[in-house]
C-alpha cells in the first residue's frame, strides 16, 4: 500500500482538527462538508474505513517520519 508523505499527513491532520473545531462552534453545513472530505482523505491516505483510525495511523507515522528526516539532515 501506498502511504503518504508525513507532511501530508500532518497537514490533513491539522485540517481536520481546525474544521472539527470550526463545526463545533458554528455547524454550518459547509465546514462540514470540508470535514468530511478531509476525514475521507485521511482514510484514503492511512488506508483506514473511520476517521479515528486514520487520525491514530496518522499520528503514529509522524513521530517516526519526523526521526528519520532529521537522521538524514546529519549524515
């Protein structure tokens, strides 16, 4: 399976997050909208079927992409 740069990762995290809170104050049907399609490429791109798994995958891929970019900026 294809997997997705970390950096897309975290910015589809950050997106979901930011529309979540978004929708939570106000619940217009757009935000929701936009959340539900950043939920949906969260799980296309962590190869996960609800947004909470895919939030999970993402997150645990990030630490680790974040150690081994940095291991190759000091070789």
């Amino acid at each position: 399976m294809l997997m997705a740069h970390p950096a897309v990762l975290r910015n589809l995290v950050e997106q979901y997050e930011t529309l979540r809170a978004l929708h939570a104050e106000n619940g217009s049907t757009e935000v929701r909208q936009r959340m539900d399609d950043a939920a949906y490429t969260l799980c296309v791109s962590t190869g996960t079927k609800d947004v909470d798994a895919a939030l999970v995958a993402a997150r645990r891929r990030l630490p680790l992409a974040r150690t081994k970019e940095d291991s190759l900026l000091t070789t």
